[in-house]
C-alpha cells in the first residue's frame, strides 16, 4: 500500500545509490541511466565536486531570505549573464516556476511602459512549459488542462505553421514563447532559420522572445543554450533542470529593457536563490560553461548519433528517425514505445518515453564513450529481438 497519490504511473523499480552514468537497486543490480532525472543531473549521479560544494556549504549556511544580500546568487547570477545574452537573473526552484516568472516579467515590461493590455502569451500548441495552472494552459494541451478549470491569455498555434502564428498574433500578444527544442514533445529541434525569423517577426510586431530552455538548456545541446547556434537574442529565458545537476534550481535570464518592469515587490519566492542552491549552481556553471567542456559534449555527440543513425540504417521498420542534438536526443520508432522502453530496461538501459512515438535518451553530459557505446549494443539487441 502506498500512501502517495497516483498521479504518476511509476516503473516498480527503485534504486538505492547512484554513480556517474549508473544507477544501482537494493540487490545490486546496475543499470546505465539516461533518463538522469530527465536532463537534470547534467554531471550524472555522486558527483565528487557537486558532493563537496554541498558538504562544504552544507557547514557554512544553508538559506536565508532574500531580505538580505546572498553572495552566492550574485556570483552565479554574473557567471549566468557573463556566459550568455542576459543582464539580469531571478532564481526560483523548478521549471515552472521559472516559465511562470518568465510571463509574469513580459507582461509586466509592458505594463511598465504603459501598455497594461499587452499581457497575452503565444505559444505552440501541445507544448509543454512545466505543471502550475498557468504553465499548463500556456501548453495548451487537452490532456494536462481537462479538469483544472481555466486560465486565460495564451494563446496557440500550431507546430510549423507559420501562417496561424502570424494570425495569432494581436495588438494584446506580449510574447512568442517557445522550445528551441521540444523537449517532452518528442524532441523537435526548431531549425535555426525558423528562430531567425521568429526573432525578426518579435522585432517587427514589437513583442518579446521568451525562449524556454528549461529542458535544451545549459550545455545539453553542446552549446550553453540550444538557440545559441541560431544566433538570435531573446528577450526572456526560463531555465531549471541542468543547472542544479539534481538540487533543485530554477531561474529566468533577461535582458535589461524587460528588466525594468521587476521593481521591488514585484515577484518573489521564499526558497529560490538560498546559499546552499547558489553554491551548487556556480560548481556546476564551473564544470559544463567551460569550451574544453562543451566541445566534448559535441564530440560524444556525433559519435553517438552517428552509431545511431547506423542502427536506423539497419532496422528500417523499426527506427522511423532519430532526432536532437548534443545530448539531446530521442530515436523515433514504428514500433510499440513502452514494449521497446521496456525491453531497454530488461536488458539494464534505462531511457524515457516523449510525444511522437519517442524515446528520449538523456546521458549524463560527462558521459563516457564506451558507456554510450554500450547504450548502442543494448538498441542495438532489441532492435534485433523484434525484427
Ligand atoms: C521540465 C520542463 C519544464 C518544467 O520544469 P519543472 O521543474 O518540472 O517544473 C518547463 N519547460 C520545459 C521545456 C521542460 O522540459
């Protein structure tokens, strides 16, 4: 009998320790995790520095209020901005939080220049920005709003439809927020042209770019940000997941224009930007912001795509595509997603499931060559079970 609610459809299994790219269970068994609490423990399980920032801060201080000055978030508030597009930071604790702050900045530059009606928010439709009441209705799905009532100024448009995202848009929109890469929505890299064009169409309608990278983000894409490659500067950037490699952190990047609306008041949060989160926050902005780091990402990167894209060769019928980028990836099937999710783990990999018939395979970003490798052998002998 268990006492939590059953909002999640659990895998009965569990785990007892973890190290680097493995997780372990009670009897010892060992499995090769790339699921890493989906994209969350970018430097995989017990890591040594992330294990010492936090038994060394853990002695020093834990949290106090953002009443006062908290060193640690000012230092990893400039290593933020130092390394990407953005002036100003505002930490929070999670995904939502930060895609929830993100709107509640856009709309409230507008209000500050005077425009109080420019508060709606236009986002793909079946996206997915995280679980609170207004990060459910900016993803615009049926199956996670049915039930929880209604809240409005979001607009949708569909994926790839270029024509009902220009219709979309009315003199009430405040901002186009989007993936970069759909995470949850099956690992649909929005091609850099695509970005370029949304950026020149933000400028021309004078609106804000919030670019979510809360699951693409922080060196998951071999880039920092997953639209670096495109160039474009957004306004807004939400991120979470990678940044805490398993403490929980969020935070939203901005620009100085649109920082202007935060006054004091106007936002807040009890727990976000405590010492003991900053402290792990800036080891592992030190670890995966560094180009030595970040090259490396891309190496394993095309090595294992390039396997993949093998494999795919190989089993025709079976592999429809493999997408993403970095260590982003999700291989697309014709066959059954939960049959192959689970015969991936029978035969000690785990990986996760995505919209589009996708598994989404998700290494720690200091994964090691011949633990991916291993990942590729293990596809590899299911694909071969099921042809
Ligand atoms: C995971 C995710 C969120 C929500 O993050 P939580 O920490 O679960 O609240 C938001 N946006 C994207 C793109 C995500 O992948």
């Amino acid at each position: 009998m268990s006492y939590l609610a059953k909002n999640y459809n659990r895998k009965k299994i569990s785990f007892v320790r973890g190290k680097g790219s493995y997780l372990y269970t009670a009897n010892g068994t060992k499995y090769l995790d790339f699921v890493q609490g989906i994209a969350v423990n970018c430097l995989g399980h017990a890591n040594p520095k992330l294990i010492k920032t936090i038994k060394d801060q853990s002695k020093k201080l834990w949290h106090v209020s953002n009443a006062f000055e908290i060193p640690e978030g000012e230092k990893l508030a400039k290593k933020l901005c130092k390394k990407t597009f953005a002036d100003y930071v505002m930490f929070q604790n999670s995904g939502a939080e930060a895609t929830e702050a993100a709107i509640k900045v856009a709309r409230r530059y507008f209000y500050s220049i005077g425009k109080p009606n420019k508060i709606r928010i236009l986002c793909v439709k079946n996206s997915f920005h995280g679980r609170t009441l207004a990060a459910i209705f900016a993803s615009g799905s049926k199956k996670m709003t049915e039930g929880f009532g209604h809240v409005g100024g979001f607009d949708h448009f569909t994926y790839g439809n270029h024509k009902s995202l220009r219709n979309k848009i009315t003199k009430n929109t405040a901002a186009i927020m989007i993936e970069p890469i759909m995470g949850e929505g099956g690992i649909k890299v929005i091609p850099d042209w695509c970005l370029k064009e949304l950026r020149k169409l933000c400028d021309k309608k004078k609106i804000l770019l919030i670019l979510d990278e809360v699951q693409c983000g922080i060196s998951r894409t071999g880039d920092f940000f997953a639209f670096e490659k495109s160039k474009v500067k957004p306004d807004i950037v939400p991120i979470a997941k990678g940044i805490g490699g398993g403490f929980p952190i969020g935070a939203v990047l901005m620009s100085k224009k649109v920082a202007s609306g935060m006054t004091p008041g106007t936002h807040g949060s009890t727990f976000g930007g405590n010492p003991l989160a900053m402290a792990v926050g800036n080891t592992v902005m030190d670890v995966v912001s560094s180009r030595k780091f970040l090259n490396n990402v891309k190496e394993l990167s095309k090595h294992f795509l390039s396997d993949l894209n093998l494999l795919k060769k190989k089993y025709p019928r079976i592999i429809k595509n493999i997408r993403g980028r970095g260590l982003l990836i999700g291989i697309q099937l014709y066959k059954d997603q939960a049959m192959f999710i689970k015969k991936l783990m029978n035969n000690k990999l785990l990986t996760i499931r995505a919209a589009e018939n996708v598994i989404r395979i998700l290494p720690p970003l200091n994964v090691k060559k011949k633990e991916l490798d291993q990942a590729v052998k293990i596809i590899s002998k299911v694909c071969a079970e099921l042809r």
